[in-house]
C-alpha cells in the first residue's frame, strides 16, 4: 500500500485485507497484480482514475482475477457496520427477541389456551391424537396410549362446564380396570401442539359412561352424550366395537353389522361395551417451547382454575 501511495479508511483497509487472503489462492497472478487489484476495488469508489493512473493500470492488465472476485464477493463475511448480524442465522427470527416479563400480558387459563392452540392445529392431520397415561394396579406401572380427543363436553354439571374432556373406549380395554381400581380414578393425558410448539399436561379424574355399571349411567344427560358420540363416529369407528375382546391372541372376526347400522341403514343402539370417557382436569401443565413460558393451572375449592407462572 506504502509503495502505491493509496490512502485508505479504516473501513476500506478491513475489507481489503479480507479480499486478500481470498485472491492469495490465485497462484496463477502474482502477489503485486493481486494485491493492486483488490486496492483498486477497495477504493474506486472513493478515489479516481486520474489519482492513481498506476493502479489503473494494474488493474487493467488483470481484469479476470477482477472478474473472479466479485463473483465470490457475496461469500465474504459481514461488513464493519454489521457485525451486530454475526450468528443470527442460529437465532429463531423474532420469537427470542421479545419481551416476554411481561406476566401479566402472558397469562391466560388453560382453557383459554387451548381453544388457541386447537384453532392453528384445526388442518393438521392427527392434530386431535392425545395420550392418555394410567397405572397397572397389578404392577405399579405406567401404561399410556394414544386416543382421539373428541372434543369438549358442552353442557354438563361442571362448574367449568367447557373443560370437560371427550374420548371413548372399549370396556373390555386394560384402561377401563385401571382408572376404575385407582382410589381417585386418575389419569394424566399429553397433548402435544406440534405446529406451535406447545405441550399440555392434564391430569384428573377419569369418568366412564355405558354399560349400565358406572355411576352416570342413569343420568339422561350423559346417556345422550354418549349416544351422540356413537352416532358421530365413522361407520369404520362403530364396527371395532362388535369384534371379539382385545388383547387376546387373534380369530377371525365373526360377521359384524356393517358401520354399526341395521338392514335399513339406519344405526344401531351402541352396545353395551362402548363407553364415553370423560376427563374431568384437575390440574393442567402448560410449556410453549417458543419462548420457554410455562404455567401451571390448578383448580380451587370454588372448582375454579387458578393459572400461576412457574420456571420452565
């Protein structure tokens, strides 16, 4: 630089030296030519040809290293001015910039939460499978499955009438004597929201409805509640429930009404082993993976849901 007699800013010497160590591959060019070109690209926009007619015409015997260089230009690192952009391509755009202390803005009841949730996840194929997790009596063990969730019981006795839990079964599944031997008839159910990135954790009490030996079998509300979800089912849905037991070793299945309708296509009365199955949450478990906010919603003696933020 010395012998070219080429002042040059801060700015320009950085990106110089940048463009150097790039065009000392060129080994075809010598270092001179090399390094009077890249002077000459750092500086013409500052510095004009009259100035510097020796640089000019370095450059203008080497125009193809010129040439090779600008086309790799855009691989170089940031510029001076944007060193604050270094390692943003490892940061998730937006979500990890925001302030999220604000507690007040961020809490919400579990319920609220989860209507949101649902909505973005309304298209999202299997966006209803959850799983729900019980313990074998016999054992001591966890055992856990995946059910459809079937919506929320409108209408019933609950205080918070909408947080009742829908899903079915079979009556004859392992699930049935697990809820019904626990002394609180406990189960906890995940439920997690893959396209927001958010996992709920609802843990409660366990009801079933059908065959006429539990408990709300002789309410009329939810024997119309279970004979309403037998008649939303699909037809494939219906027939599973007039195959032989499961979980014993397989034989062919015996004929089976077709969808769980009649010779006038109309449907059958659900049998007796097809049961509505209710979850009634006690306490519910929320961490959106986003922003690494959680909360955990608990209900009172008013049975009313009491949301409180707690480190993830």
């Amino acid at each position: 630089l010395h012998a070219l007699d080429v002042k040059l800013s801060p700015m320009a010497r950085s990106l110089l030296l940048r463009r150097v160590g790039f065009l000392s591959l060129c080994l075809s060019t010598s270092t001179d030519a090399l390094i009077s070109s890249t002077v000459a690209q750092s500086v013409s926009s500052s510095s004009s040809r009259h100035n510097h007619p020796r640089l000019f015409q370095t450059v203008a015997n080497n125009r193809h290293c010129s040439r090779d260089f600008t086309s790799m230009s855009s691989q170089a690192g940031p510029s001076d001015g944007d060193e604050s952009n270094i390692g943003l391509g490892d940061i998730k755009p937006e979500e990890n910039t925001k302030n999220n202390d604000n507690e007040e803005s961020q809490i919400k009841t579990w319920r609220e939460r989860i209507a949101i949730s649902i909505a973005k996840s309304r298209k999202v194929r299997g966006g209803n499978y959850v799983q729900i997790a019980t313990v074998d009596p016999s054992t001591n063990e966890p055992r856990c499955r995946t059910v459809v969730f079937r919506g929320f019981l409108p209408g019933s006795s609950s205080k918070d009438e909408s947080c009742v839990m829908k899903m079915i079964t079979d009556d004859r599944s392992s699930k049935v004597a697990e809820v019904s031997t626990h002394p609180e008839q406990a189960a906890e159910l995940v439920w997690w929201f893959s396209k927001s990135s958010e996992q709920y954790r609802i843990r409660g009490k366990v009801q079933f409805v059908g065959g006429g030996k539990f408990d709300k079998d002789d309410d009329d509300f939810y024997v119309q509640a279970r004979k309403q979800q037998w008649g939303n089912m699909s037809d494939m849905a219906r027939e599973q429930f007039y195959w032989k037991e499961p979980g014993v070793p397989y034989t062919p299945q015996a004929e089976v009404p077709a969808g769980g309708r009649g010779e006038d296509g109309k449907v059958l009365a659900p049998p007796d082993n097809f049961l509505l199955m209710l979850l009634y949450p006690k306490r519910v478990d929320y961490l959106r993976l986003g922003d690494n906010f959680r909360q955990i919603d608990e209900i009172d003696d008013d049975e009313v849901f009491k949301p409180l933020r707690v480190n993830p």
